[in-house]
C-alpha cells in the first residue's frame, strides 16, 4: 500500500495551469525524485502533497495521504527540508530550541533534552551546536539542522525540496550522502526535488521529468539514465555528461597572459583602535594562458577563484605581483592596466539577469564596449556590434528590445556577443552556465567551442562543475585558500590528483 | 505578459489616484492664479471686511476684505514655489553628491556622509531659523533654508539606491569598457535609482509646504504685502475666536494639500519598488 498516491494532479494560477495531470505515487522506504528546471512546477507538486499550496492556487485531481483520521499530516508524517537553510530556521532562536519545538508539538510524552541529543548526533554535528543560533553555524550545518527538525516527528515521508542547491560541492556530497543514510534507518521514504540530475541518480529508486508541468518520463533511475525515451530526458542527460570538445584545427599559441606573484589581502572591517585584520585572498599567484588555449579554474567556494577571475579582467588590482598580458605589462609600481590591453580583454559574467542594465536596450548594452575605440567609424561600430550577434546566433533586428524580454539563456548569448565586440585575445568567462537550465547549457558550451575554433580566442574558465571543466579545457588550475595548489593538463589532473582538495572535489562529484 | 507603463500601474493603486486628483487640483489654482483671480488681491476694500461667504466672495473675504479665494489661490502659488525650489536645490546638489559618494568610497564618501550627518543633527526648522535671522526674513531665503535641508536628504537616497547597484554585473562590464565612474553614475546609476529619488520629491515637497508654512507662520518666511498659506494663518491668528472662517480656510488648504503629496509619493513607492511588489505586500487595489 502506497504512503502517497497523487492521482492527476493539475495546479493552476486563474486560468494559467502550472503543473499538468501529475501522477506519483511512493511506497513506505521508496525514495523518488521530481526532476526539472526552474518554472517546472516541481516544487508546487510537492507542497500539494503536504497541503501547503498557496490559496490562489486552484486544484483537480486527488491526493491519496495514508494517515489515520484526525491526526497532523504535517510533521508527524511527512517532513519537510527547505532549499534555503537561512531562511527556514528561525534566526533569533537556538537551534536546539527550535529541534524541540518540533518535538514538543508531536511526541509530547518523551524526554527532550535526551533526544535532541540524539537527533544532533544523527545529524553528525557535535553536541555543542544545540546552543547555537543559526547564524553562527555554516550552510551545511544549517541544512542538517533542517534535517533533525524534519526528523523529530518520525515521520514516514520526507519531501526535500532543492536541500542542496544553495551549498557548495564537497557539503552537497556531504548532505546527500547523509539524506541517504537517515533514510536507510528509519526505513523513511523519500520525495526528493532537484533540478540536478545527478543529486536525484545518488540518492533516488525511481525518478519522474518535468518539463513545463508536465511529466514527460518516469521510471527507475537505472532505467532512465540508461535509456532515456523522451528527447527532453535526453537533452537532460546529455547536459549532465557535457561533450568533450577540443581544437581541431587550430594549434595553442604563444604566451598571453602572463601572472606573476600575484597576491591580495582584504581588511576585514573592525574598530579603527584594534589590531587590523585581514584575510589573504590570494597568495602569490602565477599562471600562465596561451593563445587559444582554454584555462580551467577550479576550487571550493571562498577559494579566491573569484578575486582572482577579476584581477585578470582588471576589475580590481593586485596588491603585489605584475602581470604581463599581450606586450602590455602592469601591476603594483607598474601602474595601472592600459587602455590598449583592456580592449584586448572582455568577461561574461554567471548570472545572465545581473549583466544588462534593464533601462538600457541591447543596442545601447552591445555598443558599450566600443567606447573603448573611439577611433571607430559609425559603420564600422555597426558592422561590429551586428558581426557579433551573427557571431553567437541572434540577429541584429532583436536590438532594439530591452533585457526582460530575453530568455536565460538569450541573454547569455547577448552576454557572449557584448565580449565579442572587442575581438579580445582573452575572455573572462565567470561560472557562465551554472545560472542556465541545463538543457541550454550545451548549445553555450557548444558556442565558446566555436568561437575558439574559429577565432583563436583564450579562455580562463571558472567554474564549480568539474565535469564542465573537464570537457571544455586544456589545462586546469585548482584553487585552494588563496593559492594554486595543483595545475596541468585536464586528464591527468583529474585522473591522478595529487592535492588533497582536488581529490575533495572530485570525490564529491554527483555524476550520471 | 503585457508590460504596463508605470504610469497605468500606479492609476490602479487608490491612494495614488486620490493623491494624484488632490496634488492636480492644488497646482491647478497655482496656475490659474498666475493670470487670474476672482478679485485683485491687492485692494483693500475696509468696508467689506470679514465678509461671510456669499455669491460675490465665496470664501469671503479677509480682515482688510480681500477675497479669501483669491488670496487662497495666490497662496498655494506661493507656498508651491518655495516648495518646488527649495526641492530643486536638495536635488541638484544631494543627487551628485550622493551619486558621487557611492562612485568613489573612501574618503569622499566618509566627508558626505560626515556633511549630511552635520546637517541632520540640526533640526529642520531651527536652521531655517538661524538662516532668516542671518539674510533677513524672506520668501528667498525660506527656500534656501528649506533647500539646504533637502540636500542630505537627497544625497542619502541617491547613495543607498546606488550602492547596491554599483554590485551589479552590467557595472563591472561598463567598467570593462573603459567608462568612467562619472560615466556609469550617469549612463547606469542615475536611471535606476530615479523612481527613487522621485518618490522622495514628492514627499519633500509635502514638507516644504509644511515648512514653509510653518516659517511665514512666524514671520520669517514671505512677506506682506505678498501672501502665503503660513502668512494667511498668521494674520487669521488675532481674530480666530471672533472669526475662525479665517484660519480655517488656509488651515485646511494646508493639510489637504500636505495629505495630497503624501498619498502621491506613496502610491508612486508602491508602484515603482520592486521590493515592495515582490513581498506582495502592496496590491491594496486587489
């Protein structure tokens, strides 16, 4: 007998329907996950099961809950761990405190303060955090206290909803593997929520797709991931395995940017009477980029990858160290970088919604850079500025429109086609799928390939998804507390690492 | 979806459209009164004074029998024009300042702030005060009083509104190509933070009247033979028992029109941040 059984279940907004005649149904133990991208109504389907959809929301269909009349569904049998663990624990209250609410409200009868213990202890965090509040403790350590509360009640469900979105990659490994286990012993079941299909093929039996509120497959996970029968699944799971694309025709180049004892310090803020304080960002820092050559950049967050991404693209300035960049060279005591090198170098930034100013049109946005030429003719800006759009796909009637009436992944292509206007020897490009769905992730990646095909750009690639990395570039670097801590040729890398974190990071890999 | 102009938005928004009707019909007798009033408001007519209301005087007339409604009219003019410049001057100077001081940090930043705290830590009306009693009292220098405690106001707007934006990535790639910091202050900063600095005007210019109000009220803003919402409340004063008409009338010309902006700027803040309307806190109109 099924604990949940939700039979055609369409959700819809006035007359707008979000989630299209969905069926799932879990057994007590099953674990199963809802695949999907942003906008899928995966995270309506779940509230739907624990009645928390928002009163707007009009319902057909029918949810079969296997509780006994009259008692809470919530909590007592099915828990619930939210996608962002800051927002979902109460910051003004102790976090053992808050485990005891639960337990308070649901096993009136049992001796708290033993059996907050416990469920800390389950959790794998020391004893000591039930003091805490919950600004005091990290991501992954709020996210486990999300857990213990879901956990108090002993329920026989427990819907997790993106729970390791907002975390890094070894703590999302970490999570998931602890998800799993606290499963395995209360004989849980679970309703797992990701966009990530290799979160989802970790922890789950049986997987459902969403596209667009509809559930386009649903199958075991082997099933699934081994024959994938919609053409939706398959874009999904070529996503998650990016092709591995290398130069063909073109050969890698001399020396381009070169790095050299690169270090930066920030001052933490404090009284002006006390002991200054500061956090080393980057310490003494050398690299090398060729012509043409794709440089990965790796490293758990807080690594510096990013300060260092930005020093490169001269957005902010060393403390120590020159770097030399196309006969240009600059740094500390070396003055500022020049004019002239700055048209040589351009960035395409993570978040495709952030890079354009929403009162500007995409003419305005895409001529920006040219005031970096002033030399230019009109035509010869014109010309440009349309070269690039054709460059990366769109056409140059799409100018005259403003961002928002862009898609993600649009923006991004307009995003890659502003770096293009310069015709720099290097681009920047900063975590630039990871805000993208996945399934257009692969025509991005398929565009930068071109483009270094074709014109001989050099990249610096800075990304978390190793599996990315390891596709699109030559060489890597790993980061590491503000230091280089391994680089060379991508396979050998990532088949032999030698520093510890590397070995993390590549340990926490959730494939597919 | 189909984007609406903003101002079509804010028309749904009630508080707006009260304001707006309100603030529209007050502007409106500013303007007439430049070329027209029922009566000259410069001719005393002894004989008629304190007039009730009647056909000829509708709100009848004052203690030297000038036409109320005249004098009514010429006054809002008035109060509206210390009101609307001494905003112009808060933001001609607050803005760059502000804009200013969010563009470069450090230390020109830390002298701003420094600046506007050592104007706030006055109150309002007691530097309008010292700053009459120093030029002598008038309608000039009741603006300029006013004007120069509009400036932190507008400046702390201006900055906030553009510190958060200075975090954006459009900026970090208007700094890629080569822009200025003046160049993105006024290319990206200043068009984004300007429904902000607008809704702001709207309230200063509620205060300005209240200001100014309040300084003619004491005598140390517009002058006789010249008149003024304050002025008309001052010289009711001495008669208010015998004739309370008399204060009444500018009395709640004055909260009506100070109710008018505020309900304007308010509905403009609900309309234009986007802050407000993604905690969904807003949609008093449903």
């Amino acid at each position: 007998m099924s604990l949940v059984e939700v039979k055609d279940l369409s959700i819809g907004f006035g007359d707008h329907t979000v989630v299209h005649q969905m069926s799932l149904s879990i057994t007590p133990g099953q674990r199963v996950g809802v695949v999907g991208e942003s906008g899928s109504g995966k995270s309506l389907t779940a509230l739907s099961i624990i009645d928390l959809l928002p009163e707007s929301a009009n319902t057909t269909g029918e949810i079969i809950r296997n509780v006994p009349a009259g008692e809470s569904l919530r909590g007592k049998h099915i828990g619930m761990v939210f996608q962002e663990p800051m927002t979902a624990l109460n910051p003004l209250m102790r976090v053992g405190d808050q485990i005891r609410e639960a337990l308070e409200l649901h096993l009136p009868d049992i001796d708290f303060t033993a059996r907050v213990s416990e469920l800390i202890a389950e959790v794998d965090l020391p004893a000591s955090v039930a003091k805490r509040y919950p600004h005091e403790l990290s991501g992954g350590q709020r996210q486990r206290i999300g857990l213990a509360i879901a956990l108090a009640g002993e329920p026989e469900l427990l819907i997790a909803d993106e729970p390791t979105s907002a975390l890094d990659m070894i703590t999302q490994a970490q999570i998931v593997a602890l998800i799993k286990r606290v499963c395995d012993t209360h004989n849980m079941a679970l309703l797992f929520i990701s966009h990530d299909l290799g979160a989802v093929a970790a922890l789950c039996e049986h997987v459902h797709v969403l596209e667009k509120g509809k559930c386009v497959e649903s199958g075991s996970i082997e099933t699934v991931l081994k024959a994938p029968q919609e053409a939706y699944t398959q874009r999904l799971i070529a996503a998650a395995r990016p092709t591995r694309r290398r130069l063909k025709t073109r050969e890698i180049g001399a020396p381009l940017l070169e790095l050299d004892g690169i270090s930066k310090r920030f001052k933490l803020p404090g009284p002006f009477w006390a002991q200054k304080a500061y956090v080393q960002a980057l310490n003494d820092i050398s690299l090398t980029i060729r012509e043409s050559e794709c440089v990965g950049l790796v490293g758990p967050s807080g690594c510096g990858k990013t300060t260092l991404s930005r020093i490169i693209a001269g957005l902010q300035t060393a403390q120590r160290g020159t770097i030399a960049f196309d006969q240009h060279t600059y740094g500390r005591k070396l003055g500022e970088m020049p004019h002239a090198a700055r048209r040589e170098l351009s960035m395409v930034f993570q978040d495709p919604f952030g890079s354009f100013d929403p009162r500007l049109n995409m003419a305005q946005s895409l001529y920006e850079p040219l005031y970096l030429m002033p030399e230019l003719g009109h035509a010869e800006r014109q010309e440009r500025v349309h070269m690039a759009l054709e460059r990366v796909g769109l056409t140059p009637d799409m100018l005259g429109r403003h961002p928002h009436a862009f898609s993600g992944g649009q923006r991004q292509r307009l995003a890659i086609a502003r770096a293009l206007v310069l015709r720099p020897k290097l681009v920047v490009l900063d975590e630039p799928v990871s805000a993208l769905d996945v399934s257009i992730r692969g025509d991005v990646l398929e565009l930068l390939a071109d483009l270094r095909e074709n014109f001989g750009i050099a990249y610096l690639f800075v990304s978390h998804d190793l599996d990315v990395v390891r596709a699109v570039a030559d060489r890597v670097l790993v980061m590491d507390k503000g230091e280089i801590v391994e680089q060379g040729d991508v396979d050998t890398v990532f088949d032999a690492p030698k520093a510890r974190i590397t070995q993390q990071l590549l340990g926490a890999r959730l494939g597919v | 979806m189909a984007e609406q102009s903003t101002f079509v938005r804010a028309l749904h928004h009630p508080s707006f459209r009260l304001g707006l009707l309100g603030s529209a019909l007050f502007v409106l007798l500013a303007l007439i009164s430049l070329v027209w009033t029922p009566h000259p408001t410069d001719i005393v007519d002894i004989p008629n004074r304190f007039a009730n209301v009647n056909a000829n005087n509708w709100l009848g007339t004052d203690y030297l029998g000038r036409d109320q409604l005249s004098l009514l009219m010429v006054g809002i003019a008035s109060s509206l024009k210390v009101a609307l410049l001494a905003v112009a001057i808060g933001a001609l100077i607050g803005v760059p300042l502000g804009l200013m001081a969010a563009a470069q940090r450090g230390w020109l930043e830390a002298v701003i702030l420094r600046f506007n705290d050592f104007i706030f830590a006055f109150p309002a009306i007691i530097s309008a005060i010292i700053i009459t009693t120093l030029f002598g009292p008038s309608a000039i220098n009741a603006m300029v009083a006013i004007g120069i405690f509009n400036i932190p106001v507008f400046a702390r707007v201006a900055r906030g509104g553009a510190l958060s934006l200075w975090t954006l990535e459009y900026v970090d790639a208007a700094k890629l190509s080569g822009l200025s910091n003046a160049q993105i202050s006024l290319r990206h900063i200043m068009p984004n933070v300007a429904s902000l600095l607008i809704v702001q005007a709207t309230i200063q210019l509620s205060l300005g009247v209240l200001a100014e109000a309040g300084l003619s009220y004491i005598g140390l803003g517009t002058q006789p033979p010249d008149t003024s919402l304050g002025l008309m409340l001052k010289e009711a004063q001495s008669f208010f028992f015998g004739f309370p008409m008399q204060a009444i009338i500018p009395g709640m010309a004055i909260v009506l029109f100070v109710i008018s902006f505020n309900l304007l700027g308010d509905g403009l803040r609900d309309t234009l941040d986007p802050k407000l309307t993604k905690a969904g806190g807003v949609d008093v109109a449903g």
